[in-house]
C-alpha cells in the first residue's frame, strides 16, 4: 500500500513542527481546517494551518514524482507571535529536502522522498469582524518536490 503525495507531505510538515513541542504554537499543527465540529472552540492562538494549494503528480522522470505547492501559516490574536511563527515556519521548512540538506530533512515515509522544499510567496492577512479582535494569519506559499522512494 502507499500513500499520495499530499498526505506524505501534510505528516512531514506536522511531524516537523510538533518536534519538540517546544514552539509558540505547541502541538496545534493543523491540516485544512480549524475545526471539524462548529460547536467546538477554536485552539489557542498561536497555531499553525496548512493546506493544499496546488500542484500534484509531476510526471517529469519516469517514476512516481510530485510539485505540490502548500499553505503553511501561523495564525495569533497578536501581530508580533503571526511574525515569530512565520520565521519559526521557515527556519523549520524552507531548505529542508533531502537534496537541500541531507542532515536535517523531512522525513516523507516509507513511499515519498522529500527532495526540495521552497518558500515562495508570503502570506498576510487579518481576519476582522464585528466586536472581536483581530486575528493574524502569517506564513507562506512552500513548493514540495518530491519522488517515491
């Protein structure tokens, strides 16, 4: 059995950023959505959201490969921790596949071979409505290229 592309990546970027759980966001890594259940309440701030964004099965060499492109933000009730989250992000992800640094690369399981990840385009939003504070979302656009092992 093997697993998509998608979800090798979506496992290595949470396995990544939960670590030690020592970051500002913990163990609050999540994947698509907030919440699955609207009656439940939102994590503490900060946390961290990724999702896919584009991209899929490369078709450039022979075997199984993939270009995915993902969202991967940080999101605080507070400018300054969006900021920190987002560097954090990068330090952790931006030049972490196997071919930009063999030694601290993300780990894509048994089927996928993380080989590059890129940061490409910046993300800043502030989410307001009526009568609640601001929330900040702050990460990045991250090209995966990858290949089955």
């Amino acid at each position: 059995m093997s697993q998509i592309a998608l979800q090798a990546v979506q496992i290595a970027n949470a396995n990544r950023l939960i670590g030690s759980g020592n970051e500002s966001w913990g163990r609050v890594v999540r994947v698509s959505v907030v919440k699955s259940n609207p009656r439940q309440a939102d994590p503490p701030y900060p946390y961290v959201l990724q999702f896919w964004a584009g991209g899929g099965h490369a078709q450039a060499i022979k075997t199984r490969d993939a270009n995915l492109r993902m969202v991967v933000k940080c999101l605080s009730d507070k400018m300054a921790d969006a900021m920190t989250g987002a560097q954090r992000l990068n330090d952790l992800l931006h030049n972490h596949g196997r071919l930009d640094n063999s030694a601290d690369c993300l780990d894509g399981g048994t089927y996928w071979d993380i080989l590059t990840v890129t940061e490409e385009d910046t993300i800043y939003m502030v989410e307001t409505s009526a009568d609640t504070i601001p929330i900040y979302h702050v990460g990045a656009y991250y090209r995966y290229i990858m290949q089955v092992k």
